[in-house]
C-alpha cells in the first residue's frame, strides 16, 4: 500500500478520495488553486499544497505542477480524481517517470481505450455489442455524410477526445450535419484541443445505462452491478440510480456479465465504466468507457457496500482483487442527486457566491457527499458540483419517498441550485414509473418542467 | 464522458467591471482610510464592515511584520492531523489571503464572489497605499534556489530574477515584484515552496516611491 498520496483535485471528490485514505490509514496531500485556500479538502488534509492561480489551465490542469507537488511533499502515488488530469495517459506517463504511481489504469491501458472509436471497435471484437457507427474518425465532410448515409440517421456527432457534452450534435438530415460539424470541431478543438470527430448512430427515446467493473493486475475481474444514468441535461448527468428500471433482473445481470468479461479479455486495469445505450426494446449497446472514478460512484457503494475509491488505490498499490463475484450481493435500491449551483429558471446558468446557510439532510439511508460548508465561497471557475445526495431504501418507491423528504431537509442558502430540478424530478410521471429516457429533460427545458411539476 | 471540468473564467460585462472599478476606487481612497485610522484608536484586533456588495475586513498583524504573509511554518503546523485541521483550519488560510492581498500595513479583504477576484488582481498590481515593503512570491511549485541578486542590500528593479523554483528540472524565474532594495529571504537555498508563497522581501527607497 501507498504511504503518502497526492490528491490533485478539488471539490467533493477531494474530500471523498481524503475519506478514503483516511480509512486505509494513508497519509493524504491535497493540491489547490489559489481561488480553493479556503476549501474543506484543504482543511481537513494532513498536508496542502498550492500549486497555481485560479486558472486550472495553470493549477489543476498542469502536469509538472502536480507533479512537482507530489515529489516535494515526498507522496507515492497521485490521485487524479474526475475530470482534469484523471484519463490523461500522458500524465500518467510521467507520474510514472518520476516513481510515482497513477491511482488508476497504468498508461499503456490508458493509452489503449484512449480513442473512444477505437475503444468501440476492440471491445465489439471481444463480444460486446456496440452502437453502430463511422468507420474511424471523420476525415472530411465528404466522409462525414457517407457514412452518415450508411449508418441512417439521426446521428450523433462526437469527439473522440474529452466529453461533457461538448462538441457533441445530434443530426436528422445531411444538411443539419454539414452546418454542425463545423461547430462540433471548433468546440472540440478548443474544450479538448483535439477535433477529431466520428458518427454514432442516434437512439431516439434512448435510455444511459453503466455498469461498473473492477480488474486487478492479474487480471481477476467483477462487475458491480449497472447504474441508470438517463436523467441528464444536454448530455450531463444530474440523478443516477441502480439498480436501473430500464432492465429485467436477468437483462441486467447479462449485461454486466457480458461487459466484465470482454474488459477483462481487452486487458483492462483497475475500475472502470462501460457506458450503454438502451433502446426502447432493452436493447443494450456499448458507446464508451471511463477509465477513473465517477461522480456517481456512490449509488454502486451503497448497494454493495464496497469502498470504489479504496478498492481503486488498492489495485493500483499492486493488490489482488481479493473478491470474487459471488462476494458481491447488491442490497436494495439507490438514487444520487447531483447538487449544483445553478439556475434552471434561467438555462441553469452556472453560480457563484457565499454560502450563507448550509444543513445536510440526515436519518437512515441517507448520505451526503459535499465540500460546502456555511461561509464556503463557492469559486466561479470551476465546475457547479456542490455535492451529491445519495438515498438507499430496500426498494425504489421507498428510496423516492426518502428522496423526497432528503431534499426537503437539504437547505442551501446564498447561491442559486438545482435542488428544484430534483424535487420535480420525483413528481414526474414518466420518472415515477421508470420510463425515464435521455430527453426527459430537453424535450421541453428546465423552467417548463419545473412550471410543469408546480402545476400539479 | 467527464463527469466535471474547468470552466473558462468568467469575463464580467463591461457595465459590471466599471461599477466594480467605481467600487473598488472609493474603497481604497475613502472607506479605507477611515477604518485604518478607526482600527488604530481600538485595542480591536479586527474590524469588519459591509457595503452594499462589499465587506471589508481589516486584521491587525499578529506577531508577524507588516507585509509578511505565508511562511514554511505555516505549512507545518498545517501538517499536523486534527490540530488545525477542524477547529481552527478555516482561521489560518483566511489569514493567510489577508496578508498576501495586500502586502500592506493593515492586512486587507474586500471582495465578494466573483468581484473578489479583480480586486486580488488590482492588488498584485499596485502596490497598495501606505506600503513600504513588497515581497517576491514563488512562481511554482518546487525547489528554491536564490540568485546572486538576492542577497540582501542588493538594488533591483522591478521584473529582476532574484532566483529560481526548480519545477521537475525546469528553472522558473522568482521576480522582483517592485523597484527596491533587497531585504531578507524567507526560504532556505534547496528547500521545497508552494505557489505563492513569499520568498525574497524587497524594501522600497521611500513610501512615495510606492505610489507611483
């Protein structure tokens, strides 16, 4: 196990990956911008160290800063967290370097399922179905409406690089796609500093589901269980729950038994997403992985029970999974509610500001994954997370039902959130049965589905 | 897909950036000035008022002279599990923005959410009235090394490279903040420094010098 590690990363996951070193009794050093000073991660860490502005180009983002910091507070190994630096396999390279380990894939299988096409193509040859698609990456326009010809539209329209939703297009006809390509590659361009894009073909209707796996070093691999992730804005995900109502039990266990094993063929190291659309029939297809943590990590945790962060650090120290699948009972059901600061009466523009009132709700079943605190200066630089509410109840009407009363209690005061979002969320019809799909929101907008829920 | 990410810098609109310019002008020219004098009738170690959008909140120097702001022993007493960590954690970075924001005699926030920001920026800038003392700051993350202008008595201007931070090898310049005369060094030769952090004190010819 490692002795010291560097947590470069900010925010709620900061203070989770601090949690769990804390547990596996490892010391933890957290890296900060200047604007984060004053954040919790900093306070509670055992040793914190500024490594640049505000600006994450220059801080959060700066390989040599990171690592710099990681050999003068005399760390073994760098916790890249989510976002930032976490699937960057040239970071991971040189954290090697320099004798550190990266808590995550080692970079050659970084490096592997680095381009999201080529990562569809090597797992569709290990058995998994997969979204069909371009043939490779999109050498110009002429190619681009080929194969969307041949693959039918609608389609998706994506960077191979990054993620978040940037530079991704959903098309109908050939010339929606000439006008959009344009715009998909210069917002790929300057979010990932990469352009190239491929075609996906586009699910109307379609529901997100995720399974997560963990393989050690010598390749012992589990699943542990899938994630519906289908509440999303503009491709952002803000509620997941597991199990997903998507699925049959057996359709589920399938799935996850299906992505566990062609990981593993496909050398894959350490935790990991396998991503999946669902059709309106339950049909599944692979689109992506995510080789770090997630931010929903803890919908997993609290059926399981099993630390994803420890098990994370443990199987980047070296260890044996030490876990077989029939270890693995998944207990009840759970629902995380991402908290942002934003506003989605005005097109959920992002906020910043003080926190003025802070109070986490509690009771069984009930967990909060935050790094706010009352006075917390919420910094405008960054990204809106201001921390996850995770609900578990035996079954899922009784996790909304926890849901509902969580929220009510959760109290946020100083800067705008989200919070309203969740509170409609668990009145909505289509939510309540699990119909739930990717559009649920974008078909008609924040400030309509909100006025919607209010009307009932 | 990345589940959170940076986010460019928010540029305030111009109407924004002028009332907050018209803001931060009769802060340092009338309010300040004020309270500094209030601050030093008292026996109070720390006086806070708030305006509309502003706060401002002046704190006495504790034990440290004017102008200093982190040290290495900050960071050490960081270090210590559960001494700082919960009770008192949220005192000591605090106290260290105070001092660096402004380098002056009294120890100056203002600012609220994103307007805090360009006030920090303006800060860097200008030295703030009253100040007879700047501080050159740690460029990086790594290991100090100061140069042969560091030593102290030594005349520099402003942009002068008193040393380096060396950042897995590569040598960043530590720079003369202001005109001066060099005072003492902060840090050890070899020793390891976060960003920021104050390195080399430069002491200005006179206080008028650092108004202009």
């Amino acid at each position: 196990m490692f002795r010291r590690i560097l947590i470069a990363n900010r925010g709620e996951i900061a203070l989770r990956i601090l949690r769990a070193c804390r547990t596996l009794g490892v010391e933890a050093v957290v890296t900060y911008s200047e604007a984060d000073r004053d954040s919790l991660p900093v306070q509670l860490a055992d040793e914190a160290i500024c490594i640049g502005p505000a600006d994450a180009r220059r801080s959060y983002l700066s390989a040599p800063a990171v690592i710099s910091a990681a050999l003068v507070t005399g760390c073994d190994a760098v916790h890249p967290g989510y976002g930032f630096l976490s699937e960057d396999e040239t970071f991971a390279e040189v954290v090697r370097a320099h004798d550190l380990t990266f808590i995550g894939p080692p970079p050659e299988v970084l490096d592997r399922f680095a381009s999201k096409e080529g990562t569809r193509r090597l797992l569709g040859a290990f058995g998994l179905p997969t979204i069909p698609g371009s043939d490779g990456m999109l050498r110009d326009d002429e190619h681009a409406l080929a194969e969307a010809d041949r693959i039918g539209y609608p389609v998706l329209i994506k960077p191979s690089a990054g993620g978040g939703g940037k530079g991704m297009r959903m098309v109908r006809t050939s010339r929606e796609l000439e006008s959009a390509i344009k715009i998909c590659r210069s917002e790929a361009k300057s979010a990932f500093g990469d352009d190239s894009l491929y075609l996906e073909k586009w699910l109307d209707d379609n529901r997100h589901v995720e399974v997560q796996v963990a393989v050690d070093r010598y390749g012992a691999g589990i699943h542990l269980g899938e994630r519906d992730c289908s509440v999303q804005r503009r491709h952002q995900k803000i509620l997941e729950e597991s199990p997903t109502p998507a699925l049959s039990d057996g359709a589920r266990a399938t799935l996850a038994e299906t992505a566990v094993r062609a990981v593993v063929a496909a050398g894959y190291e350490n935790i990991g997403t396998l991503e999946f659309l669902v059709d309106s029939d339950g049909n599944a297809f692979f689109i992506e992985i995510n080789c770090r943590i997630q931010v929903e990590h803890p919908v997993t945790e609290m059926l399981t029970g099993i630390d994803l962060v420890g098990l994370q650090i443990a199987i980047a120290a070296g260890e044996p999974l030490g876990l077989r699948q029939s270890d693995i009972a998944f207990n009840g059901h759970a629902i995380e509610f991402r908290i942002n600061a934003e506003d989605p009466a005005h097109d959920f523009r992002p906020g910043a500001g003080v926190i003025e009132r802070y109070h986490a709700p509690g009771g069984p079943g009930i967990r909060m994954d935050s790094h706010v605190y009352p006075g917390y200066e919420v910094p405008p630089y960054y990204d809106s997370l201001l921390g996850k509410l995770i609900v578990w109840a035996p079954d899922r009407e009784a996790a909304i039902a926890r849901g509902r009363a969580a929220l009510e209690e959760l109290l946020v005061d100083g800067v705008t959130t989200n919070i309203e979002i969740h509170r409609a969320l668990l009145e909505n019809d289509a939510f309540l049965e699990g119909r739930m799909t990717t559009n649920l929101l974008d078909r008609v907008g924040g400030a309509a589905f909100l006025a919607a829920a209010a009307a009932r | 897909m990345p589940d959170t990410g940076p986010r460019g810098d928010r540029t305030a609109d111009a109407s924004f950036r002028e009332a907050d310019h018209a803001g931060i002008a009769r802060l340092t020219e009338e309010l300040l000035p004020a309270l500094i004098a209030k601050l030093g009738t008292t026996h109070l170690g720390e006086l806070e008022v708030r305006e509309g959008d502003w706060h401002v909140r002046l704190r006495r120097p504790f034990g440290t002279a004017p102008g200093e702001g982190r040290r290495a022993s900050d960071k050490a007493s960081r270090s210590q599990p559960g001494h700082e960590g919960h009770g008192h954690g949220r005192a000591a970075p605090e106290g260290h923005r105070a001092a660096r924001g402004s380098g002056g005699a009294s120890g100056v926030t203002a600012g609220t959410g994103a307007a805090s920001a360009s006030t920090n920026g303006t800060g860097a800038d200008e030295p703030p009235v009253g100040r007879s003392r700047a501080v050159a700051t740690s460029p990086a993350v790594g290991i100090f090394q100061p140069g042969s202008r560091a030593a102290s008595g030594t005349r520099v201007r402003a942009g002068d490279s008193l040393g380096t931070v060396n950042v897995l090898g590569v040598p960043q310049d530590v720079l003369a903040p202001v005109d001066g005369i060099v005072g003492s060094t902060l840090v050890e030769a070899g020793m390891a420094v976060e960003y920021g952090q104050d390195l080399i004190r430069i002491e200005l010819a006179t206080p008028t010098e650092a108004r202009s």
